[in-house]
C-alpha cells in the first residue's frame, strides 16, 4: 500500500485519540449540527477547549464547519466514522471476555 495513505489514516488516528475529541465525535453523530456553544453545554467544557478540539478534527477532515449567520455548525464530515466506534467497542468486550476468562481458570 502507498505510504501516503497510512500517513493520512494516522493523522485521522491522532485527531481522535482525546478522550474529549471522542465525545465531540460521539455526540455529533448522535445529532447532525452543533454550533460551538451547543458542544460547550453538552460536554461541559470551556469554549476555547471545544474550538481547540474542533479546529483539530476539522484539520483531519473527521468534521466539517458551515456557516449560517454569525454561528458556525459543525458536523460529521463522514458520519460512517460512528463504525470505528463500534469496532472499537467490540475489541474493548472481547479483550474484557478474554481477561474473566484467564482470570475464572486460575
């Protein structure tokens, strides 16, 4: 495979290994546009934190911004990303299956 292309899937990668860049991700793909003050009273954190976060995920291209009057929305560039939570949730339980089983058999 082209070097180009694992270099642009670890730079989507490091743009979502924050906790709170997850749950911006998370929660934008429970509701489709958020504007900067809406992700401030979701997530319970300062406005320059959630811009910060957001100016990191849009770099990526994992979301996108539009403007409507003074507001800016922001939302899931491709909102198929949810499946790499759910993939990810799967190795969390399977890892989770096999440390109970290692510890029931001791």
């Amino acid at each position: 495979m082209d070097e180009k292309l694992f270099e642009a899937r670890a730079k989507i990668m490091k743009s979502l290994a924050n906790k709170h860049r997850l749950k911006m991700v998370d929660t934008l793909g429970e509701n489709v546009k958020m504007c900067v003050s809406d992700l401030v009273k979701k997530l319970d954190l300062n406005q320059s934190s959630v811009s910060k976060h957001l100016n990191i995920l849009k770099t990526a291209g994992v979301v996108k911004a539009e403007k409507d009057g003074l507001k800016v929305y922001y939302s899931l560039r491709t909102p198929c990303i949810i499946n790499y939570f759910v993939c990810v949730d799967n190795v969390i339980q399977n890892d989770l299956e096999d440390r109970m089983n290692v510890l029931n058999n001791k």
